[in-house]
C-alpha cells in the first residue's frame, strides 16, 4: 500500500501572486506492505508449486532413463542369446547339407534335395549375418544408453 502526503502552509499563501517568494514545501512516500492482496502468500505458493513441478520433472527424467538403459539392456542381453541359436542353426544346415550331398551322391536323393539344403545353409549363414549385425546395434545403443558413447 503505497502512501503520499504533502503540506502547504497557508501563512505562505498570499492573495495577489498566489505563492510568495519564501515558498516552501515538504513531502515523502511510504510503502506498507501489510496489506498487499496476500501477494506473498501467494508468490510463496507460486514458488513452491514450480519447485514441486521441477521435482517431478526431474523424477520423469530419471524414470525415462532408467526405463531406456532397461530396455536397451535387455535388447542387448537377446541379442546376444540369439546368436547363439543361430549358430546352432547353421549348425544344423551345414549337417543337413552334408547329408543331402552324401544322399546325392549315392542316387538316393534329387538334385532338388541337395539345393534346397545349400538354401536353408545360405539362409542361415544371412541370418547369422543379420543377428550379428543386430547385437552390435543394441550394444551400441546400450553403450549410448548409459553414456559410454556420445
């Protein structure tokens, strides 16, 4: 609540020129805050509301990260188990590959036979390709995920 006052003397006011030459004059200003609307309660209120929103902006930031890392390490962790099952299925088209050429080779068995194991074999060699080229992709992200790579 902002406050003004002034004074002038009326011995100082004169009838003909209005004011004379010994003119003189005093005032001040005075604030109260006593009484201001609740402005502090309320900048009080709005400083502790955007505190408590920083706060949870801060819990949201740290549950996306811990879900990433989560989610890159266990990306990772089947990456790595599904290069193991696909070496054991080139393991097993290079034995059937071998069996259909024995087969082949003894009459007992088509050329179509022996082509159609050089293709599982062939498949499963890009699929080996592919898982291996996938694990490095999520170790990669992994890696970015807990701040190993930028």
């Amino acid at each position: 609540m902002d406050q003004a006052a002034g004074l002038i003397p009326l011995h100082v006011m004169t009838t003909s020129s209005g004011l004379n030459d010994q003119y003189a004059a005093a005032g001040f200003n005075m604030t109260i805050p006593i009484f201001n609307g609740h402005l502090f309660g309320a900048l009080r209120n709005e400083a502790s509301a955007r505190f408590t929103a920083q706060q949870q902006n801060n819990r949201d930031l740290l549950d996306r990260i811990v879900r990433d890392v989560t989610q890159a390490w266990n990306d990772a962790n089947s990456g790595y188990q599904r290069l193991s099952v696909v070496q054991q299925l080139v393991n097993q088209a290079t034995l059937a590959l071998s069996l259909a050429q024995s087969r082949y080779q003894l009459g007992l068995s088509s050329i179509v036979e022996f082509t159609q194991a050089q293709l599982n074999l062939t498949q499963a060699q890009i699929e080996q390709v592919n898982a291996a080229y996938d694990y490095d992709t999520q170790l990669s992200v992994l890696n970015y995920s807990i701040g190993n790579l930028r």
